[in-house]
C-alpha cells in the first residue's frame, strides 16, 4: 500500500479504485505533477477515469493536508505529496522542473527579528531556481 493512501486512511477518508489510482499516480519522492499529467498518468491505469474526479480528489487531498498545491512563476500548478514532511523546492527556470530539497537547518531561524515586522513567523519556505543539467547542456549547445 502506497503512504499517501495510508496517511488518507488515517482521516477516514473513502478509498475508492479511482482515489487509489490517483494517489499512487503521486506516489514518488520528487513527484510535482500537474492536474493534467496526473489525469494522463492515471488513465493508463484506469482509462474510465474522468478529469472531473482527478481535480475533485486533488481538491480534497489538498483540504486534507496531504497533498501540497504549488503555484509558482504563473505555471500550472502542481501537486506535492511529500505534504508530511517539511522540504522546500529547486526550480528550473527553463523547463520547470521541481525538486525537492531537505535543508539542514529551520529558513525561521534565518530571519532577524527587525525583518519579521512584528509576525509571530510559524514556518518558512524557500524557493531555489537555476537552470536542471538537460536545460545548461541545451544553452551550451
């Protein structure tokens, strides 16, 4: 069984055969799909399965908490299933490619407390771009 099926079982959540297929559709350490390439993923598995209940159980997995939306730089958004573990993202900034990365120390301890103006900060988040080895080898080219 797949861990994001169990950590969605722990909130009683239904596990039909199409929220199965989806959620191990997500299954992956640098997993950052979107909807769409969710649905093309899936369909290989599950060719019945509509574009309706794709964004509907992305919808509440994401409700739940176990599942991260991502929106960055005006792109589609994607969808994170490493919701159960604090990381942050590297971005290509040429072909959008999204990793996670795990850093050693807490991004809240890096903001002075004159920068905080005041926020009871909780959590930080950090976004690296720079350019996937396929996207420097293609510039070179």
């Amino acid at each position: 069984m797949s861990d994001l099926v169990t950590r969605l079982r722990r909130h009683n959540w239904r596990i039909t055969p199409q929220r199965r297929v989806i959620a191990e559709t997500l299954e992956g350490s640098h997993v950052h799909f979107t909807a769409e390439e969710i649905l093309e993923r899936a369909v290989e598995r599950m060719p019945e399965l509509s574009r309706a209940t794709v964004y509907n159980t992305l919808n509440e997995m994401v409700a739940l908490g176990e599942v991260l939306e991502l929106t960055l730089d005006g792109r589609s958004k994607r969808y994170d299933p490493n919701a159960d573990h604090e990381h942050h993202h590297l971005i290509c900034e040429g072909c959008g490619l999204m990793k996670d990365v795990h850093a050693m120390a807490d991004p809240v301890d890096w903001l002075p407390g004159d920068e905080r103006h005041g926020f009871a900060v909780s959590r930080g988040s950090i976004t690296y771009r720079g350019l996937c080895p396929a996207c420097q080898a293609s510039q070179q080219a």
